[in-house]
C-alpha cells in the first residue's frame, strides 16, 4: 500500500579519496538528499577553509543541498578560523572535474551556508573555488610545453613530502641569456587559494600565444612560473596558510624551512646576481570581502628606482585588469605589508625580492578576488593573460640589457 512511497533511491555518498579533497564531519539526510559538512585539513597544516569533495548516488533530475559549517578545529587554544573564509557566496562544481561551474547563490541560515543544486548527473564534485591540484599543475605545464617549442616542462625542486614542483620555462630565440630580462611568477604559496594557479596558468597561456607581445616576451626575457608553490598541502587538501611551524609565504629566511623557498631564494639569487630580476609576481586570493589588489612594501622603504618602476608597473596591471570584460572588481589601491602587517614580514616573498633585489626590481603580491560571480576558472585566467600583457608593456619601456 505505501510501495509509491518506497521507490528505491540510492544513497548519497560523499568520497574524498583522491588528490585535493577535504571535507569533515558528514551528515547525510537521504531523505532530504542534503549533507551536512564542513571544511577538512589538518590547522595545523593551514587554515582549515578549503573544501573538495564528490557526491554519488544523485538521480536524475534530483536537486540536491550542501549545507556547510565553518570548521571547528582549532590549533591550542586559538580560536576556530571565521567561517566566512570557508563560504564562497557561490560554491563551485563539475560533472567531469574539468568544467567548473558557479551554483547558484548561497544562503546563509545560522551557523550554515547552504548551496543547492540540480547536477543532471550521477556523481558531482563540489569545492570551495575550482581546484588546481599537482596533477593540474603537472598536465598543464606538460602541455603548454608539448604545445611550444619555447616553453619547457621543468621541476622546480622535490617537496619534503618527495612530490615534484612543477615549472614552466619558457625563452624563444637566440637572445643571450645575459640580455634577457628576468621574470619569475609563482602561485599558492597558500595551498587553499585555488584561484591563483588558474591566474598563473592564464599567464601561461598568453605567454605562448600568437599575440605579437607575448613573442616579443619571449623573445626578450626568460619566464619562470611556477603554478604551485606548497605542492604537499595541494595535493592533501590542507589550507596551508599559517601553517606549522610558518606557512611558506612566511618562510623566506636565510634558513627556510620548505624546499620550495630554498629553491626559489636560490634560483631568484641568480637572477639577482646577474642584474636580470627584472619582474617577480607572487599570486594568492585575498579575504572573503576584497577586490583584487597589490601587496607592497611601505613607500618609505624603497629607494629609487625601485619605487617608480614598482608604481608605473601597478599602473599598467590595473589599467588592464581593471578593464577587463566580465568585470574582476580590483582596487587602485595597494596595501602595504611592511612591519605593521605581520611580525615576519621580512619573510614574505614579494618583500624579500624587494629587498634582496636589484635596485630596478618589481617585486609585488596579486591578490585575486575570490569571492566575486567572475571568480571562475575563465576569470582567473584572463587576470593572468592580463598581467602577462601588463609585464610585456612594462619590459618594452625598459631600457634593453647591455
Ligand atoms: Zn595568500
């Protein structure tokens, strides 16, 4: 008599079981078809805000409801991370995990945010921004290199957890290496900013087009990028910032804790040494409430000609950026990271470049807004092949190396 009520459904299950995930404590109502979770990663391998994570068992035409809490856990007696980190105001998710596709908005009930929506497939992943992992990183570095015959699959350095770092280089033509500038972009130092290897990756992109300025880029300079910097926490699906025992953002010391920044400071030292670090990008995502922006040093630090050539590259990225078409919200603005910002302020990256640089260095931060509707895999990587340009138009007014 109640067979029309008892038609059988499978369950929803969640699975994380692969490179990125991080989702924690589970909560499947299969009558609702809703989950309950919230955010996974070890605090004390960075801030637990990053979520990853598939659900199977969906039917077809079936709406289903995401209903996430801020992480609760905590490393001694601090206090659990705001919530707000964890909640895009819409989340992301694919069918295939390569298509990643904004919901809906969110709705915020209490302590939850609560994202639903209709997958028309078996299986869905969802996740706080699209996911970059190192298989991403790997396969895209492999094919832009497979793609030109001036771009080069590299490895930057092993990671303590043995993984590889992958590099893009990239030089074109007969041009010395001694006249070449020298131009070094590196991503996710912050392992749950997903959004800043896909502004890496669009730089890629650019940089072996077709457009005349991305050939005359690589005609003149050599291209260091590195879409992934803390590779262990990327692919484990930690938050990576504030990590234990500093995150690598903190870690450009003398003695620094993480092969990728002893990598880096060494190559980096090169180019210094030979007077070509001519432009070094580090890319991340800002707070849940920022427009994209520049991190900088306070004007009083700097000397000439440093600070001019750092302002006048500002201006040619956010000429372009701020133009850009669907709109990336950015700030003329830059913020400064000097020693009011954080007591290891001396360690972030685009300061120690800054300071350990050549008197013409451009040593900047880019923070990409993450929490905007244009936050999508097509957004990020136009504010890439925007900031490549910007490099290329910066170069092209410098006076060409002796
Ligand atoms: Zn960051």
């Amino acid at each position: 008599m109640q067979a029309s009520h008892c038609i059988a459904v499978e369950p929803l299950t969640v699975v994380s079981d692969f490179e990125g995930a991080s989702v924690g404590d589970i909560e499947i109502d299969q009558a609702a078809r809703s989950i309950n979770f919230m955010p996974g990663g070890d605090p004390e391998r960075g801030w637990p805000c990053w979520w990853y994570f598939r659900i199977d068992g969906i039917q077809p035409d079936e709406t289903i409801t995401l209903r996430l809490h801020g992480s609760t856990a905590t490393v001694g007696k601090q206090k659990p991370l705001s919530a707000s980190w964890a909640m895009p105001a819409r989340a992301t998710h694919s069918i295939d995990g390569e298509t990643w596709l904004h919901t809906d908005k969110g709705q915020r009930d209490g302590q939850r945010m609560i994202y639903t929506l209709k997958p028309d497939a078996a299986s869905v992943y969802v996740a706080w921004g699209p996911p970059y992992t190192p298989i991403t990183a790997n396969a895209f570095v492999r094919l832009i290199a497979e793609k030109s015959p001036h771009a080069e699959a590299a490895e930057l350095c092993r990671s303590r957890e043995g993984r590889g770092v992958p590099m893009l280089y990239v030089r074109e033509g007969e041009l010395e290496t001694q006249k070449r500038f020298g131009v070094w972009v590196q991503a996710r130092q912050h392992a749950w900013e997903s959004g800043s290897s896909w502004v890496a990756q669009g730089f890629g992109e650019w940089l072996i087009s077709d457009d005349a300025n991305a050939t005359w880029l690589r005609q003149h300079a050599e291209i260091f990028l590195i879409p992934i910097m803390d590779v262990d926490n990327t692919a484990t699906g930690n938050g990576g910032k504030n990590a234990v025992p500093h995150d690598h953002n903190r870690d450009w010391s003398p003695q620094p804790h993480w092969n990728e920044i002893m990598a880096a400071q060494r190559k980096i030292g090169d180019l210094v040494g030979e007077g070509r670090m001519d432009v070094f990008l580090d890319l991340h995502n800002p707070g849940p409430g920022d427009a994209s922006f520049f991190y900088v040093l306070p004007r009083d630090m700097l000397s000439e000609p440093m600070l001019s050539l750092r302002d006048r590259f500002i201006d040619l990225a956010y000429a372009r950026i701020s133009k850009m078409k669907p709109l990336i919200p950015m700030s003329n603005k830059p913020k400064v990271t000097g020693a009011n910002y954080h007591p290891l302020w001396r360690q972030i990256s685009s300061n120690w470049v800054s300071m350990n640089g050549n008197p013409h260095t451009v040593s900047l931060c880019l923070e990409t807004v993450w929490n905007s509707p244009n936050s999508t895999t097509e957004g990020y990587r136009a504010v890439g092949a925007n900031l490549a340009a910007a490099v290329q138009e910066y170069l092209a007014e410098r006076p060409a190396k002796p």
